[in-house]
C-alpha cells in the first residue's frame, strides 16, 4: 500500500449515483482529501458520498462549470490538486507517475491521459491538464468545456505524466441520459455570445454537432473554425482534433473528394499523426472505387510503421496504429480471397483483444 499522496481531489457533482462510488474507491487509498461538490442531486448521490466518507460540500448550480470548478478548488487544502468526474477512474497501474509528479515538487501543471469508452469497441485518448499546485492564481474559465488559466491566461507550459484516468460518460446511454448535448449546445452558445471570435468555442461547438451527428452543420462550423485559426500567431493544440472530426464528418456524408483535400492539408501540419492516415484508408473502403483499391494495403501498412500516437497534442483512437489497422488489413485481404494473409492480420488484431477480430477467427473455425 502506498503512502497517501498531498493531492486534493477535486469533483463536481449532479445525480451520480451510478458512479460516484466507483470514482471515489480508486482515490481513497492513493490520496489525502477528495472534495465532492454537489450542484443539486435529487438521487443517492450525496448518501453514497457520505458512505464513502469524503468531503460533501453544495452549491448553487448556476450553468457555468469553471465557477463550480472554482469552488471546488477553493476548499482544497492539500498541495496539488487533481480535478476529477464522477464517472472517471484512476488507473492504478499508473500511479508511479503520480507520486514521480508529486515528489518533483513541480510548480508546473501537468497533463493526464483520459481514456474514453466510447460505444464498447472505441477508445479515444486525449491529453487533458488535470494536474497543478494548489495556487489560487489557477483558475478556470469558460461555461462549459472550461479551461483552466494562470493569472488570467491560457496556460502554455506542462508537465505530460504517464497517469491515465477512465472516462465511460462518452458511451451513447450516459450522453442521452443526462441530455449532455443540448445542454452543452446551449451553454455554449451563451459563452460564444461573450466571445464572438473565439476559436476554441466555435472548435466546441463544432465538437458537440459532430457527436450529435449533425454533420453538414458540423463541416461549416469546422470550416469557420479552420478560417479563425488561419488567421491566429500559432496554430492552437486542438486544431489536429478538427481536422479529424471534420475529416469523419466528410466520410458520414460521403464528400469523400473534400475529405481528400482536407486529409492531404492536415498531413502537411501533422504528418505523424497515424489518425488521419487510418480515416484516409477507411474512406478507401467506403468508396469502393477499383482504381483505389489498391491503396487500401499501403495506408495500413503505413498506418502500422507509424504505430500508436505518440505526440501528447493528439486526440487519438486507439488501435490505429495497431490492431484496428491489422483488422482493416485482414479484410482487405479477405476481398482478395488470401485467406491465409487474412488470418494472420486477424489473429494479430485479435491479441488485443478486439471483438471484431476475435469473430473473424471463429467464423475460420
């Protein structure tokens, strides 16, 4: 058992009763203080909390998350803080890193890595910075998808840890439940209403439309959102994110010639970045054009040199270095009718333990 770390965990809360326990026994044992504040439960929220003897505090909801985060950070006694939700995890295998943080005596913050389920078959990493001293010159700022800034600005230096936390709130049935896109279209919109040239808000805006499958909405916000960024210093970290999303947008509504032009764009920037190759070779399939065929081969293969994402600035999906490219590349060979190549690319997808691939090997028993 390791010594409990100066960390205060810092969470916002409203009808978890689903999650909260699961969040809060993978912290009890690893930190000092874990602050639940709840925004207005009417469930067994604040009782599960209570049975799990954390520290309960209330207030108001008024439709902005940084306020809320704000407070939350306010009664935090301990040295650092960890910003945590009530349907995430901390991943033990990763706690080396933590303490590494920790013992550092950084006054930098740092990154964690948040893996999202996403409808059982699809995990998204992303980078978030989640981890700082308790300063009160940290703040956050913004309504919703609110970012945390020092003295009043973005922050620009961090620390990237090996920590990763789980996030299930992205799966189809917790979005719907809690009527997540509406919500944040809505909170949104009021805050573009503050800052009518913000990037970052258009960026979220287009974000949310993408997840609710309003595509056609979705490319002309990505659109306006690519012009506004044309026009800043620096390109900021998430546009690598809008290419993608905007890129999966064009293959939803079949724009596969825009689609081509975009992919070709965004590998100019990001020509590490194995996500648009993977989305590259989907569109290949998809088309089902014979003169394209043949590219399908080589855009996975590249697809597996290039390997898992490594640049922490990346939204990644995982497997598209590895066995989503290997799966891709057994159904290539399928078609072909080489049904030995197929089972070997399937059998490799399948030591990861994916569904899809792991039904290909049984339907060649």
């Amino acid at each position: 058992m390791i010594t409990k770390l100066p960390i205060s965990v810092c969470m916002i809360v409203k009808n978890e009763e689903e999650c909260v326990a699961r969040c809060v026994r993978s912290l009890k044992s690893v930190v000092n203080e874990i602050n639940v504040v709840d925004t207005g439960s009417t469930d067994r929220t604040i009782a599960i909390a209570i049975e799990e003897e954390v520290k309960i505090h209330h207030y108001q909801w008024n439709d902005n998350f940084s306020e809320a985060r704000n407070y939350a950070m306010s009664v935090a006694t301990q040295p650092y803080i960890l910003i945590m939700d009530a349907d995430e995890t901390l991943d033990h295998t990763t706690l080396k890193s933590l303490e590494q943080y920790i013992k550092s005596s950084s006054n930098e913050p740092a990154t964690v890595t948040i893996r999202s389920v996403i409808n059982d078959q699809t995990i998204v990493n992303s980078r978030l910075t989640r981890l700082f001293p308790n300063c009160l010159d940290y703040q956050y700022h913004g309504m919703i998808h609110e970012q945390l800034t020092y003295k009043g600005k973005p922050i620009e230096i961090v620390q990237n840890t090996n920590v990763v936390i789980h996030h299930a709130g992205y799966q189809e049935n917790e979005i719907q439940k809690k009527n997540k896109i509406d919500r944040n279209l809505e909170l949104l919109r009021k805050q573009q209403q503050l800052e009518p040239n913000s990037c970052y808000l258009n960026f979220q805006i287009g974000q949310t439309l993408y997840v609710n499958r309003n595509y056609e909405e979705a490319i002309q916000t990505f659109d306006e959102t690519l012009q506004m960024a044309s026009e800043l210093d620096s390109l900021p970290p998430y546009i690598s994110t809008i290419f993608l999303s905007y890129g999966y947008c064009l293959l939803k509504t079949a724009q596969f010639n825009i689609l081509d032009n975009l992919i070709n764009d965004a590998i100019e920037f990001y020509p590490d970045f194995t996500d648009l190759y993977f989305l590259y070779g989907v569109s290949l399939i998809e088309r089902k054009e014979i003169q394209k065929f043949a590219e399908i081969k080589e855009i996975f293969e590249y697809c597996l040199y290039l390997g898992e994402v490594a640049n922490p600035s990346y939204e990644s999906v995982e497997g598209v270095g590895s066995y989503r490219a290997l799966y891709n590349l057994g159904v290539y060979y399928d078609v072909m009718n080489n049904k030995e190549e197929a089972h070997r690319c399937y059998s490799k997808s399948a030591e990861y333990q994916f569904k899809p691939a792991l039904a290909k090997i049984q339907s060649y028993k």
